[in-house]
C-alpha cells in the first residue's frame, strides 16, 4: 500500500485533528506557566502525528526500530493523547448543556482539567502494562453439526497477533511458546500478524517459534502486517521455522476414518501489494466431500463468504478484541460486524481473537486482555 493511500492519509488526518483538540483544547487551557504549557502542546502533537515520521524516516507506519523502553513510553503516550481526546469532547459537551441549563456561559473548574489529565495517564499506563502480559489460556467450545465421533474433543490452539518485534522480543516469544506447548493441543493455529519488521532485523526474535510443537502440525495464514515487511521473504522464513503457510490452500487431518480440513487464505491487504488476494475457492479445491471445514482466515471480513462456502468454523484475528471497552462496536463496524469472541452464521461458526501480542506504538488494552485460544470441537 502506498506511504500517501488515502487509507494512510486519512489516518494521519484523523490523528493530527485528535492531536490538535488535545493541544489546543486541554493543555492550552491549563493553568500552568507559559513555557512548559507550549511545550507540552508541542510534545502532544509529535505523539499525535508519530507515525507519519515514522513512515518518512523508516518506511513503517509503526516505530517498530525504536528501543523498547521508547516504545513503551510512545505506546503509553499515545494512548494517553487519544483518550484526553475524548475526554476534552465529553467536557465541552458538558460545559454546553450546563451553560445553556444557567443561560449563561459557564466555564470548568482549573481543577477538573488537571484531574482528568493524571487520571488519564494512570489508566492509559495501566493500559499498556496490560497489553505487555504475558496472554491468559482462553478455552472455548465449539459445537459443529455432524462431526465425526472420532473429531470430538479435537483441541486446536490457535494464536493471533502476535507482531514478534523490539516491543515483543525473543524473551516474550519464548515464553509463549513455552506456555503454548504446555496446553497439549493436537494442532498450532496462527492467524496472521506473526511479525512487525523485515526477516534479517527480527531473525533473533522470531527463533523461538520452531520449539512450537503440535501432533497434527503448526500451521499458520499471512496477516495485513506479513505484507508491510516483505511478505515473499517471510513467507520463506516461516517453513524453517516448523511453521506451515496455508495462503490459499489446505490440508487434510485424519483421525481413524474421519477427515479434518484445516485451509488457509491470504490476507485482504494482499492486493495492495501485488500478491494473491484471499480465494476460498481455491483454498478449498480438492477437500474430501463431506469433511468438516476450519478455515483459518486473518481478518473476520471474509466470514460470509466462508459460510456460504461451507466452512463450519473459522478462526480470525486482526480486531485485538477493539482494544478497550467501549470501542468495540466502532472496531466492529470495521471489521464486519466481528470484533471479539465466538459468532454463529447460519450452519458456521467464527471465533475472533483478541489477540496474543499487539502493535508497536500502540500497545494498549483496557479490560480487553491478550489471549491464546484453545478451540475444543465438539459433536453437535
């Protein structure tokens, strides 16, 4: 995709007005000195509008080359900035109706704008703190028509999102593995998003995910990042890895007599980037007539199109859960209709991760925490 898409244009449109509310609206009105007010005015926009230095210096809309600490820091920043964002909005909102109630203009107390601002980054830090964990075992069943008895109880773990980087190291990756591998799954399912980086930059960091072991395999669909970071050249990393890709293609998992199909697609960024955009027809072309379906398929989107298909489960990422409560209906509307959890279309069934790591620079939950899923099928 083009740095100047109007996807990215818009983006950095969207931010720079939420960092010029921010600026103009709440530290130009707090009651500080002169100096340190505009310098924080100047600090917020350059939190604000991050992403487009980054773009211009590394070619990444996420600081993913910045030290660790510094993303953190940015991470907490910039969550902080949009969350006064919409604070500022909720009190001059308020600040309307009550100066309309007295018929007169009233102005809010110096006090409020400096109690929501510390409380804004006492939560927005405690956001951060929570996307850094270590992601929680989330087990869910999922009951599917007329599968096979030899299928019932089949265990897939599946991980999302797991944006392997300077934020979350070989450190963090060994841990989740370590812990993925204690959960006993029959297979390893991950859907997209793997890596935030090119392959020489996070060689090191991806290296612990060749100890993820499974009976059945690791297999694994490319996300919208996979496309940002050289998607030929990952895409050739990921078999050395014990890694399996599925772009546009299955395999077949037999138990006894009965078959599982586990099929993949690519990506809907694909096409932005001159490679194959998702085809479930192809991804499907050959299954045994009958088998269950589980389709491993990055962004949700596709989940129509899959039910018609005759997919009975498909696992999906992408949405990190709408990372806090509240913005999980306008993440929805993105992605949809799915943001988080388990779905029911007709006959098929989508679960959606929140996710098992998150994005550089923006790593932030709140109440919405990391997960890797341990997906039961069950005989309906």
């Amino acid at each position: 995709m083009s740095p100047f898409s109007p996807e990215i244009l818009t983006f950095h449109a969207a931010t720079l007005v939420i960092g010029l509310i921010v600026a103009l609206r709440f530290v130009g009105r707090l009651p500080i000195a002169r100096l340190p007010r505009h310098l924080l005015m100047a600090l917020v926009l350059v939190v604000a509008v991050n992403r487009v230095f980054s773009q211009l210096l590394t070619g990444a809309l996420d600081p993913i080359e910045l030290p660790r600490p510094m993303i953190i820091a940015l991470s907490w920043l910039f969550a902080s900035v949009l969350m006064l964002a919409v604070a500022q909005v909720a009190l001059d909102v308020v600040t309307v109706l009550r100066s309309l109630a007295a018929r007169r203009m009233v102005r809010p107390a110096p006090w409020m704008r400096l109690t929501m601002g510390a409380t804004v980054l006492c939560l927005s830090g405690l956001g951060v703190v929570q996307a850094l964990r270590l992601p929680p075992v989330t087990t869910v069943e999922v009951a599917i028509r007329d599968l096979p008895a030899e299928l019932d109880g089949y265990r897939v773990l599946q991980l999302s999102d797991l944006h392997i980087s300077k934020l979350f190291p070989a450190g963090w990756a060994t841990k989740v593995v370590a812990l993925a591998n204690d959960q006993g799954a029959d297979l390893v399912a991950i859907t997209g998003d793997l890596v935030d980086g090119l392959p020489d930059r996070r060689q090191d960091d991806v290296a612990p995910l060749q100890l993820l072991k499974a009976p059945d395999g690791v297999y694994m669909v490319p996300g919208n990042h996979e496309y940002y970071f050289d998607y030929d050249a990952w895409m050739a990393v990921f078999p050395t890895l014990g890694l399996r890709p599925l772009p546009n293609s299955h395999v077949v998992i037999r138990r006894g007599s009965a078959d599982l199909v586990v099929a993949g697609v690519t990506d809907l960024a694909a096409g932005g980037y001159g490679e194959a955009q998702p085809d479930l027809s192809l991804a499907l072309a050959g299954a045994p007539e009958g088998a269950p379906v589980l389709l491993l398929s990055h962004q949700p989107k596709l989940a129509r199109r899959a039910a018609r298909a005759g997919v009975d489960l498909q696992l999906s990422g992408h949405t990190h859960g709408g990372m806090a409560v509240g913005l999980s209906r306008l993440v929805a509307r993105m992605n949809g209709g799915f943001v988080s959890g388990l779905y029911h279309l007709g006959d098929m069934q989508i679960y959606v991760s929140n996710g098992t790591g998150h994005t550089p620079g923006f790593a932030f939950r709140f109440g919405v925490p990391p997960e890797m899923t341990m997906i039961v099928l069950r005989r309906a």
